[in-house]
C-alpha cells in the first residue's frame, strides 16, 4: 500500500483534472435531468390540419390564428369526358375560422350546395401527453349549427326552425407514433326537414379516419362515417380519402370523397353517391393562415 | 498509512475545489435571428441550461428546441416539423472551452473578451465552431455573451426553394447567460 508521495500528487493532479472534465459534463446531465423530470411532453400535430377531409380532426388553430379556406366539390369523375370528368361544374364553401385561445376554436362558412350557412365551435378537453401527465388520448367537442337557406315552393309554409340543423361530435384521437394516428368520432345529428328525406330526423354515426405522415410536407388521410339509423333514407355513407400538402405559405388538401355537401350533417346523412357506382368525386380544400394578433410570451 | 491518510485529504480538497468552479444556469436566453427579404424571423428560447468551468474554461450548453418561441404560431411549427425535428431530435447542444479562460479576473468586475472553441450540435449534426464572447463580471456575477452565426446547410437543414426569399441560409445565434454558484 506504499508508495512515494510524488506519484500519489500526480495520480491526484491526473484524477482532479479527471473530476473536473466529468463534473461539468455530469452537473449538465444532472440539470437536464431534473429539468425533465417534473414536465408533460404534449403531443402535437396528430393530424397535419384542422380537416381529414370533410369532416374535424383533433387539431385546433393557435390562439388568435385566422384561417381562410376555400373548399371545392367537382361533379362525379363518372359524369363524362363532356363533363371533363366532372371538373366542369362545381360547388364550393367559404369558410374562416379563427382560434380564441389554443384550446378553442370558432368558425362559420357558407357554402353554395343548399345555400347553407353554417358555424361550429371545437373545444379541446384533453390532449394526449407523456411524463408528468400521462394521457393516453385527445378529446374534444365539435357542436356544429347549419341553416338551409335555399327559396321554397312554399315559403310561407316553411318555418325557419325547419330550416336549421345541427351535430354534436365528440373527437377521440391517438398519435400513435410520428406517422400515424386514429380519430374516432361518435356523432348525433338532428337534421332540418327541408334539405333531404330523412327516415329519422335524428341520427347517430360513428366516424373512423387516420392520417399516414409520407413525408414532411405530405399526409394521406382517409375518414369513413357509418351511420347508425335512418337506414331507409337515400342517403349512402361517406368515405374519403385524401392528401394534404404544404407549400411554406399555402396548404391544398385534394380528396376523393362521395359527397357533394361541406357540412357535417349533409356528408354524413345526405350523401346519395356511392363509390361502387363510380360516383366519385374530386375536390380540393385551399387554405391560408393569418396570425391576428402577434404571441405573448 | 500516514501518507494515505495525507493523501485522501488532499484528494478530497482537490475535489472540493473542482466542485467550487462550476457555474450553472438554467434559464440562460439563446435567441436566433433570420433576415431575408420578405421577412425576418426571431425566436427566443429562455430555459437554456448551461454549465460553466471557471477554472479549465469548459462550458457547456443544451436547450430544447422546442423551447424556441416565435412571434407566429405558424413560424413555431415549421420550425418544429419541418426544420428542426424537434420530435427526432429534441435537443441542441454546445461543449466547448473558453480559451483564453486565464484573462478573466473573476474577482474583479469587468468586461473580458473571450473565444471559445467547441462542438456545436443541431440537428444531430456535430460542426466544430470557433466564435467570439465576451465573459462580464459585474457585483460578483458572471455572465457569458457571444454572438455568431451558423449556415443552416451545415447542419442538414433543407429550406424549399419557395421559402427561401423568407428564411434565410445564414442565421445569426446570441447568447445570453447569467449564471450562479453550485
């Protein structure tokens, strides 16, 4: 155990140097480590936009984010080459939403099909999160209110109550890694009475639609709406599949869907195409954010 | 047995002292600057942590990316999706030594001009980068300052040709930290 004191100081000098490129490094660690310990890591970006296609994702605009869009519905792919594959006639929905804090978002639109004007509110209840929170889900609810608000034969007859409908969807989501994610989206629809031959005026639909990230600036996205009544009406249910692409300023969405309608309750209830008939139809979503207010930090 | 004796305590002082150079902070600022242009950009980040060797020099930095805080919601998740990958790469980080680290009199108040020399890392890309800084001591505190720049394609960053008029291939980096005694 005997050794000279002058090899014990260098043995000390080479082990204090040691302690001292290991001390920063570890104390870093260390600080990193207690930084993280107490956080919840929130899960963004489950879907790319606040649409899959027709219908709500889970996503919301950030507070005081105004987001104009301009939707397009082509005629059926299978009207013709006349028809230039339905590109020829089209209907389309102006819309704005706008984000009043990062949890809730409003919007209102009107679109050309059954001259519908229509407003929504989505609110956010939970959000998926890991660490100090650990939530397995996203929720949120989507009330939605729309007014048909096409002339009638017999105007004097029709009450504006008989003109309004309105949905309630609930939003249940899952980011389940970097390049998918699931939406469930269980749905009531009280319909107006003008619009469409409803076998009930009331009706339940369970909505299904994921995302698959491609790339940075490229999703898929496909949504399905089955309905669970009013099964003697007309009305077939909605499937879509779409794309979403970023562009730095400008987002497109383009989709092929079998629905004619923008708003929830005429995709969901009033969709008379059906893809097996080859009623398909092309159309594309334009939208432009415009940050209102700069963010407080 | 003596000798040990004397040399465990040496040994426990030395580390005392090695203890007694370290410096921390963990809400240094760190804020980057685009100009192009259509539009400059700015974002701050204000929970950088870092650690400072008085005594060797050593200093190191780590910062969540997604701590960066930009006047536009939109700026903030391009950013995040699309530049920096804050998902697959969470953190950026600097280790590096202050090189003439023996002409800071931190004993007296003062404005020390320093170069420090060392791994930057973002993007999960390493460059060895040199910049100038300034170390200030002012009522027994010590701050660090520098300010430099990087090029974005040094460290595997693509910019669109269509945002390019709107983010620049150079961005300029300041450094702000306070830091105190552990």
């Amino acid at each position: 155990m005997r050794f000279p004191p002058i090899l014990a100081i260098i043995a000390l000098s080479s082990l204090s140097s040691a302690a001292f490129a290991q001390d920063s490094t570890e104390l870093l660690r260390e600080l990193i480590h207690e930084s993280e310990i107490n956080k919840t890591n929130y899960i963004e970006n489950t879907f790319k936009y606040t649409r899959v296609v027709d219908g709500h994702s889970i996503v919301n605009l950030p507070a005081h984010v105004l987001d104009v869009r301009i939707s397009h519905r082509f005629d059926p792919i299978n009207s013709g080459l006349y028809n230039f594959l339905g590109l020829d006639a089209a209907v389309m929905r102006l819309g704005f939403d706008y984000g009043i804090t990062n949890n809730i978002m409003i919007g209102a639109g009107h679109s050309v099909y059954q001259k519908t004007y229509d407003a929504f509110f989505k609110i956010r209840l939970l959000k998926q999160s890991t660490g100090e929170v650990n939530m397995p889900l996203s929720l949120s609810f989507v009330p939605t209110i729309a007014i048909n608000t096409l002339k009638q034969f017999n105007a004097e007859k029709t009450l504006f109550s008989d003109r309004v409908s309105w949905v309630m969807q609930l939003l249940i989501a899952k980011k389940f890694s970097e390049k998918f994610s699931l939406q469930l989206m269980p749905t009531f629809i009280h319909a107006d009475k003008i619009s469409f031959a409803h076998v009930d005026l009331n009706i339940a639909a369970i909505g299904f639609a994921a995302t698959r990230r491609i790339s940075k600036r490229l999703n898929i996205n496909g949504e399905y709406y089955y309905r669970l009544n009013d099964n003697g009406s007309a009305a077939h249910n909605v499937l879509s599949f779409g794309i979403d692409l970023g562009t730095g300023g400008h987002v497109f969405q383009l989709h092929f869907t079998n629905s004619i309608g923008m708003t929830e309750k005429s995709f969901i209830s009033e969709t008379t195409n059906q893809w097996e008939d080859g009623n398909i139809l092309f159309g594309f979503n334009i939208s432009r954010v415009f940050q209102l207010k700069k963010k407080h930090y | 047995m003596k000798r040990n004796l004397f040399s465990f305590i040496l040994f426990l002082f030395v580390l005392q002292q090695a203890n007694g150079q370290l410096y921390y902070t963990k809400n240094g600022s760190i804020s980057f600057f685009s100009k192009s242009p259509l539009q400059d950009i700015e974002a701050d980040n204000n929970q950088v942590i870092s650690v400072l060797n008085i005594q060797s020099g050593q200093i190191e930095f780590s910062l969540l990316n997604n701590a960066f805080h930009f006047p536009k919601a939109k700026m903030e998740e391009d950013f995040n999706e699309n530049y920096i990958e804050s998902d697959t790469y969470p953190r950026s980080s600097f280790k590096g030594t202050l090189i003439n680290i023996n002409k800071v009199d931190f004993t007296k108040d003062g404005n020390y001009p320093v170069m420090v020399k060392g791994d930057l890392t973002i993007h999960g890309i390493t460059k060895n980068i040199t910049a100038n800084g300034a170390i200030i001591i002012s009522k027994a505190t010590i701050s660090a300052y520098s300010s430099f720049t990087v090029f974005v394609k040094d460290y595997d960053i693509k910019i669109p040709t269509i945002v390019s008029n709107k983010i620049s291939e150079k961005i300029q980096i300041k450094i702000n930290c306070s830091y105190q005694k552990k």
